[in-house]
C-alpha cells in the first residue's frame, strides 16, 4: 500500500530485520514498521523493483521543498565527481551545461540538481555526457593500477575516503576494510 511504503522505516520479515534488498520467500512473514514522520528517499530508486514503486517515490520526491531537492541533487552529483577525482563545481561550468544540458532537458544546473533529486537523471549520465564513455572506464572507481584480468595477479588500488572523523568513522571504515 503506497501510504505503508510512504512512511516505512524498516521491514520485519519472519521475525528478523532484513536489508531492504532481500528477496522474498514463499511464506515469509513481513511486518512494516511505520512512521508518520518518515518519508521515501531517492535511495529507494536503487532497491524497488516495480515501475508503479519507482513512479510513487519519484511522485513523493518531487512534493519535496526546493531547497531540499538541491542539497539532494549535490550531495548525489558530487559523489559522482568524488568517485573520478573531480568536484562538481570546477566540472559542471555553464558552458558544458549549454552542452549537455538539451540532452538532459535541462537549461541550469539547478535543473540538473533538481532533476538529480527527483530521480529523473542519474548522476552517472551527466558524467558520461561530459567525459564519455571511453574516458571513464579508464577512471574506475578504485583507480586501479597495474589492473590485468588474471586472478593470480595482485593489484595496488587506491581508495579515498572523504568525510570528517566524528564518532571515530575512520575507525570503523578501517576495521570493516581489513
């Protein structure tokens, strides 16, 4: 039921809390915790699995005030940039949105961001419509080194990690690395 889904918080199945991803068994019981305050983020598009689930959050993102749906639209673009090395602001110049922009349907960057935020572009396209295709297979996400396709071949990787240390994170992102 769409409100259920507007306001879940977590989901009980057979008694256990299970990822949002998890797949359903025959006879599994599921029980949805609720809450009134609670409302669908845009990282639900990367677990729904229906088009009718996939339209009502984006239809619940698009109530979301303007202001919000810009801070979204950075966070998930910048992340996108952070994962090539490169950071939004000196890349999406109003000159390569003149560019890209007709293809994304959008005229500002602020339509790129609020775009972004409803759901309607993917971050990943914006960097393939600046970089292209080729370019970014060469900037993978580990910035691999030394890559070869043999699996006794070790390889050196790189990994950045962008973020303050509150609540010793690093820490913890290290303990979970190793």
């Amino acid at each position: 039921h769409t409100e259920i889904g507007n306001h879940a918080v977590k989901g009980l199945i057979n008694g256990s809390a299970i990822p949002v991803f998890y797949t359903l068994g025959s006879g599994d019981t599921v029980h949805v915790v609720t809450d009134k305050n609670n409302k669908p983020e845009r990282e639900w598009l990367n677990f729904v699995k229906t088009s009718f689930a996939t339209n009502k959050i984006k239809e619940q993102l698009k109530k979301e005030p303007l202001e919000n749906k810009l801070v979204v639209g950075k966070k998930y673009i910048q992340k996108e940039f952070d994962r090539i090395g490169k950071n939004y602001i000196n890349e999406l110049t109003e000159k390569r949105i003149r560019l890209i922009g007709p293809k994304l349907n959008c005229q500002t960057l602020s339509d790129i961001l609020i775009g972004i935020a409803e759901g309607n572009i993917k971050p990943q396209n914006v960097i393939e419509l600046i970089y292209g295709q080729q370019e970014l297979s060469r900037k993978t996400i580990f910035r691999r080194k030394n890559y070869t396709p043999h699996k006794d071949f070790l390889s050196h990787i790189g990994l950045r990690v962008i973020g303050d240390n509150s609540k010793n994170q690093f820490r913890e992102i290290t303990r979970t690395l190793n």
